[in-house]
C-alpha cells in the first residue's frame, strides 16, 4: 500500500471541504479585522488621526500601538520589529493600525477616513549601499576552512566575479490570516494559518501580556506555506488577539491577495562576491565568498537564513580551503523571511557560478570541474562536520549511466551545429542538503498518541499539514509500528494545548522528528498490547507476538484475537490506551563561537540533468528534460515523495527564470500582482521530469529511514539558469556569464544580441 499512498487530503481539496482559516464557520457577533499600512517605506509620523474613521458605521475599534497591553514586540529571534508602528515607518506595507468593524465593505469605507501625516526619510533598499552605511539587522558570520586567500598565491588559475539572486513571492495559495474567539476568563482560541503554533502562542502571549497558557492555538492545514508562514503569520494572529482583548469579541483578519504580497517578506535577494581558484587539474583548491542579504527592515529569520547560506556555501564539494562570511544587510523592505531552501539555494548559487565562471575561461564544460570536486566520504564540511554515509557521486554515477548523459550530450552538440535560430544547452546540478534545523536546541518533537476503547487511533502532534503531506505520512508511521490499517487513524489538529512547545513546521524535518515520536509513542503502546495479547494467551514471553492487519499473531501464525477485542480488553484491564512520547535528534550540536560542530542529522543528495531549448529569435524558451537521481533513503511513500521532488523542481525553476520582484527606488513592491509575477503553469513546466531514487538503505536518522525531502530538490531549479546561460552562449559566441537572475525572456533576448559578433 505504501507505494501508492496519496495525501489523504487530496479528496476533499479537489471537492472543496477541505476546511482553511477563511472557512471556519464564524460565531456570532465576529469582527472583521482590515490592515492600515503605511504608504511610504521610511518615515516618521507626524500624526496619525483615526477619529474619522472610529466614527463610520460598523466600525466597533481601531487598534493602534496604544491599545497593546503587553508589549508591542514581534521579533522571533531578535527583539527589532513592532507589531504596529509607532514614532518610525521602516517599509512600506508596514502595519500601522488594524479597524474592526461589523463587516469588511464597513472597514473599508473607514480605512480611507485614517489621516497619517509623515515626514519622509532617506530609502535605502540596495544591500550594497546598507553594507556601506553599516545598517545590519544582526552580527556578519564568518565560516572558516584553513586559509583561502593565502592559498589562491598558489593556485594555477583564479577567477572572481559577482552574483545576484532575487527574492522570491510565496504565493501560497491560501493568504495569511487568523480567527481570534475569545473562551472564559479571558482566555483566547486562535485559529491560525501558522507553520509555527507556538511561535504564535508565544508571540501573542508577550503582545496581550499574558502568559502563554492563556493562548490555544489551533491548525488545522494551510494551503501552503513554503517557509512565508514559519515567522509571519505571526503578526495576524496576534492583531486578531489584541482584537478580541480588548473588545471582547471574535476577530477574523484574512490578508486579500494584494495586501498579502506587499506587507510580507519573501526570499531573501544576495548579491555576493566569488573567487575561487583551481590547480591544473581543474582541482579546486581555494574559495571565498562574501553574501550580502538583503534582509529588510527588521531581523525576522535573517539570522538563521544566513547561517544556512554559510553551512551550504561549497554545496557538493569538498574545497580544502575556505572562506565564506555572510552579511544580513538591513534596508527599507518588508523584512525577508523563510523560503523553501532557507538560503540554502542562496549560497549554492554562487559557488555554481563561480564554477561555471571558471569553466567557460578554461573553456571545458562545467560538469568536468563539477565531477571532480565532489565529496566523499571523511572529507570535512567547512563547518567541521565530517561527511559521511555520502552519496552524491552515487547519484552523479547513476545518472551519467542511466541517463546517457555523455550521449545527451552529443545530442546537444549536434542539435546546435545544425540549427541557426534554435540552440539547446544544458547543465548538471548536485545537491548536498543539511537535515536538522540549524540552530541545535530546535531539533525536537512530541507526538501523543490515543487509542480508543473502540480500536481507533487519534494522533496528536507539532507537524503542521500544508500540502507537504505530513499527516499521510504520520498515519504511515503509525500504521507501519502499530500493525493496523491506516483507516483506523485520525491525524488531529496541530493544537498548542495538546502538544507544547512545537517548532516550526519546517527545515524539511517536520516527518522526522514528528514521525520518530509517533514511532515511540505506537511501540510502547504495541508492547503494552502485546502484554495484554500475553495474558490472554496465558503465555509469558511477548517476543513471539505480533500485531499486524489488525489481528494478533504467535510465532507469526494468526490467533483469534482482533485488534478491537484486543484494545478493549486493554482498557477493560485498565491500561492506558494513550502515549506522549519526546524525539530530539541525537549527535547533533554546533558551537557558535568556533562555528564548527555537527549539525546535521545526515545529508540529503542528488543530481540533476537539465536540457533547455532556446528560441533565438523570440527570446523564449522552454525546458527540454529534467532527469534527477535522487537519494529518498527508503521512501515510506513514492509517490509522496516525488511529488515533493517535482513541486519544489518546479519552484526552483520559477525562481531562477521567471520570478521578477521588483521593487522601486521608493521601496515601493511594483510586482505587486499576479499580473505583474509570473509564477510557473502548467505550460512553463519541464516537458519531460524523469526522477530515479537512488537503491540505499535510508539513514537511521530519517523516519523509518525515509530521507527529508521538502526543500532540497528546490536546489535542482538551479540547473536551469546555468543550462539557459550554456545555450545562448551558443548563439553568441561573445556572451559571457552574468549570473544574475532570474533569467527572464527578457533578460535573455538582450543576452543573444548584445555584443553579438554579427549584424543584424
Ligand atoms: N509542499 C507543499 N505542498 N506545500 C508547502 O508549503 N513547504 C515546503 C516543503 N514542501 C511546502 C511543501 C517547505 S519550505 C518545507 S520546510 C517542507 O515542506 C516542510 O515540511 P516537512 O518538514 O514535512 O518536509
Ligand atoms: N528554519 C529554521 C528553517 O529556523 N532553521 C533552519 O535551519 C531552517 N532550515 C530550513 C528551513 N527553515
Ligand atoms: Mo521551509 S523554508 O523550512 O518552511
């Protein structure tokens, strides 16, 4: 059954029952909450007049700063952003009051009525220029392997260059927002669209100055998150709650889909600097890079992204000397945040470009240089974790022989030698791909488990759904451990009040660290039953006993005794039919102030071969093949997995080709709608996605030794752009790499015929 399991949600999505925030029924007497934001990205305000306004029909409240009754505080990890702006605008879309009113269309008459007057302060949006002014939102970090820049002296050939990536829009296709219902005694119910509950739980708790038992906070699934609800849905849940604090009654605030793209963060954009220098043998002996993000206006998960921009700085290859520093520039944007790949892609950009800068002046193909740096096992991470377990060559192997790559190769070759205004390229992409949350002290979970006098299982735990299909895989697990069918479990809502203390649903972790609790919780209760089956069957030793479809067996021949009748007698014996059982990841630490450690579960690999077809006339262009060896460990669901494969593929390619943010001068989001971002369909997708998994025993870190698989294959993605850069290269022999993407039709169009050797 395993290898056709599908997200158990998909029914109900495809009918329309499946429940989302905005679809919670509303209770009586519920107030529709609507964003004030600020026009102008730096300013300080003169006055802010909501007297007007607070005077329109229906409207109940207007909250400002001044109705918070605990602190006006957001920041996760640094204390630097207000819930509602105060004396200083720092972007624009920024929060500055939240009306209340009897209905949405009555809020919208008032939020016209607010009179803010400001004077306007310098904008900086430009990472350079906040680098240069030494606006930062948290401290530069340095990784450090011996000493690069005193080995590239040595080094036959050394090439330096510079990178842009941009940001990219979520799009998640449910917008953020949050429903506040207030319960007895000043206690407060959230129904949140949060990849994070407790981080809205805490968050919340500090705004109403309340401690945090005060706040439930409830999740059922969201439709999608990809990283833009870990930190930020935080700011809803909590203007909602401070709603229902001080009025009394419940607060619905939904995020239309305009305001959602211009008042939320997004991919971080990184311009960065390279040098990387090489032996003869195209050995790559040295490696520096200097990443300037572009973090916004405040800290957000800044941070943390950054240090993973760092731990995948030299992504699959083993460089003896390196020097990595990242730099969290603060400007005038919303503040960026998580996105699929965490900065990873970030950094795994720049030393491919470095690569390919590298190639196209020693004129070999960059997959030579590629394949020959790849690690292995013992050779040390810049971070001083050593790999292990490693099998990227065996996926880099395994494509070369399956796909025929040598052969595909030749084929482009041709093609291009023959055709004058069509040119193919092409580019290989590995990916090496940290599993743990960075940050050590995050990497734990709780699950807690019921069984029912009944037989049927209802699962509690920190994962949050959001498409990734966590929950399919929890009743996996528990199906798997508890020898029953699938059928007879419920995956319940991810609820602070069940289980504390969560970390986000994120880092690509969410399935191991929740699943490996639910394993424990499912093996004490089986031994517990087993016991019971024991002592019904007069025998001493539960060794021989098993428990699978739903009946007991000795020394593997079936008894007569079900599951049901089993659990009843159970509880009929009065033993507990429920479990809380704790994970945290084992061997995993990582000390700061050496920046060395261990912080990885384990790796995720893979490699990726991408072919593109470029129309040298049009600018246009369409994606070939994408064919991915890809090591899953021991997949509990392949057809989970390699949805997760082709989404995030298809987002990286998105990222790297289409994707234009935009903002202004002013700070001002020009890319402000779906008519003006351009997010892959089902037309700009790869004509053909062939995936392979690698044939490995999994890793004992991985939940039931089924690798994490969320973000790394974003990182596949990249392949495209170095791909589409190899093409025009074709057409126009004077081309030389830019790297600077995403690589529009646009782009691409001026890169065939600026410089071009020919008239035309
Ligand atoms: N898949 C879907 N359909 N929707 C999402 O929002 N988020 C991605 C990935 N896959 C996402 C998704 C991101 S950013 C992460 S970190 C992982 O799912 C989180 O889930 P996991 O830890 O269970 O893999
Ligand atoms: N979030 C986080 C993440 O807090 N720490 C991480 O290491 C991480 N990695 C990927 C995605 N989200
Ligand atoms: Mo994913 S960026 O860890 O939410």
């Amino acid at each position: 059954m395993e290898h056709t399991t599908k997200n158990k949600d998909s029914i109900s999505h495809v009918r329309g029952t499946s429940i989302f925030v905005d679809d919670i029924s509303e209770i009586r007497g519920t107030l529709q909450g609507l964003v004030f934001d600020s026009p102008v990205a730096h300013a300080h305000i003169t006055s802010l007049d909501i007297s007007d306004a607070e005077r329109c029909t229906g409207v109940v409240k207007i909250l400002t700063y001044n109705d918070i009754r605990g602190e006006n505080q957001i920041g996760g990890i640094i204390q630097d952003e207000p819930l509602f702006a105060e004396k200083e605008i720092h972007f624009q879309g920024q929060a500055i009051a939240l009306i209340l009113a009897e209905t949405l269309a009555e809020a919208k008459k008032a939020q016209k009525l607010i009179q803010l007057t400001y004077t306007e302060l310098p904008v900086v949006t430009s990472v350079r220029q906040a680098h240069k002014n030494g606006r930062f939102t948290n401290a530069s970090r340095t990784f450090r392997k011996n000493d690069a820049e005193k080995i590239f002296a040595k080094c036959d050939y050394v090439f330096e260059g510079q990178v842009f990536t941009n940001g990219q829009e979520h799009l998640y296709l449910e917008t953020q927002g949050a429903y506040s219902v207030p319960l007895e005694n000043g206690n407060i119910k959230i129904y949140s669209s949060t990849q994070g509950p407790t981080s809205v739980q805490k968050a919340t708790a500090k705004v109403l100055g309340v401690p945090m038992h005060r706040l439930e906070v409830e999740v059922n699934r969201l439709g999608g998150g990809f990283g833009g609800k870990e930190d930020q849905a935080t700011a809803w849940a909590a203007m909602a709650a401070v709603g229902t604090q001080i009025t009394g009654r419940p607060v619905k605030l939904i995020l239309d889909r305009h305001s959602d793209m211009r008042m939320t963060g997004k991919r971080h954009p990184y311009e960065s600097d390279f040098k990387i220098g090489l032996d003869k043998n195209l050995k790559i002996k040295a490696y520096t890079a200097t990443f300037y993000q572009n973090a916004g206006a405040a800290a957000d998960l800044s941070p943390a992204v950054a240090e993973r921009t760092l731990f995948h700085a030299t992504n699959s290859y083993n460089i003896e000397n390196v020097e990595v520093t990242v730099h969290s520039c603060k400007t005038n944007l919303p503040p960026n945040t998580a996105f699929r790949g965490f900065g990873g892609p970030q950094g795994m950009f720049v030393i491919e470009a470095a690569i390919s800068k590298a190639a196209e002046a020693l004129g070999v193909s960059a997959h030579k240089i590629q394949e020959l740096n790849l690690l292995k096992d013992g050779d040390e991470f810049p971070y001083g974790q050593i790999a292990s377990e490693t099998l990227i060559q065996d996926t880099w192997n395994k494509a070369f022989t399956t796909f025929d790559i040598e052969k595909n190769i030749q084929q482009v070759a041709d093609f291009n030698s023959k055709s004058k205004y069509f040119k193919k390229g092409y580019a290989l992409m590995p990916i090496t791909f940290g599993i743990s949350f960075t940050n050590t002290p995050m990497n734990h979970a709780r699950a807690l488990v019921h069984i029912y006098q009944d037989g049927s299982v209802g699962i509690s735990t920190g994962a949050v759904e959001m498409g990734q299909s966590v929950n399919t895989k929890m009743v996996l697990v528990a199906t798997l451990t508890l020898g029953i069918s699938p059928e007879k479990i419920k995956i319940e809502t991810t609820n602070t009040t069940r289980v504390a203390n969560t970390s986000p649903t994120a880092a690509s972790a969410t399935a191991d660290l929740n699943g490996k609790a639910v394993e424990m919780a499912c093996k004490i209760l089986s031994n517990r039953l087993k016991t019971e089956s024991a002592r019904l069957l007069h025998l001493t030793d539960i060794k021989q006993i098993s428990i699978k479809d739903n009946q007991v067996f000795v020394s593997e021949k079936l008894v007569e005794i079900s599951w049901e009748e089993l659990v009843l007698s159970a509880h009929l014996q009065r033993l507990s039919l429920t479990e809380n059982a704790h994970y945290s990841t084992p061997e995993i630490h990582f000390d700061k102030s050496k920046e060395k450690g261990h912080p990885f579960a384990y790796h995720v690999y893979g490699t990726a071969f991408t072919v593109v077809s470029i129309d040298c006339i049009k600018g246009i262009y369409e994606i070939d093949s994408v064919k991915i060896v890809h090591d899953f460990g021991k997949s509990l669901s392949p057809a989970l997995d390699f949805g997760q494969v082709e989404g995030a593929l298809v987002q990286g390619i998105g990222w790297m080709t289409m994707e234009e943010l935009l903002y202004n001068e002013k700070g001002r989001l020009l890319s402000n709608s779906l008519s003006g971002y351009k997010v892959p369909d089902i037309f700009s997708v790869p004509k053909i996605i062939e995936i392979l998994p690698l044939e490995t025993v999994g890793h004992k870190h991985a939940i039931l030794k089924s690798k994490a698989v969320g973000e790394p294959p974003l990182m596949y993605g990249i392949g495209t752009y170095f791909a589409l850069e190899n093409a025009i290269k074709q057409f126009n022999p004077n081309y030389k790499h830019k790297f600077n993407s995403p690589l529009t039709p646009e782009k691409l169009l001026n890169a065939l015929y600026d410089n071009h050797p020919n008239e035309f």
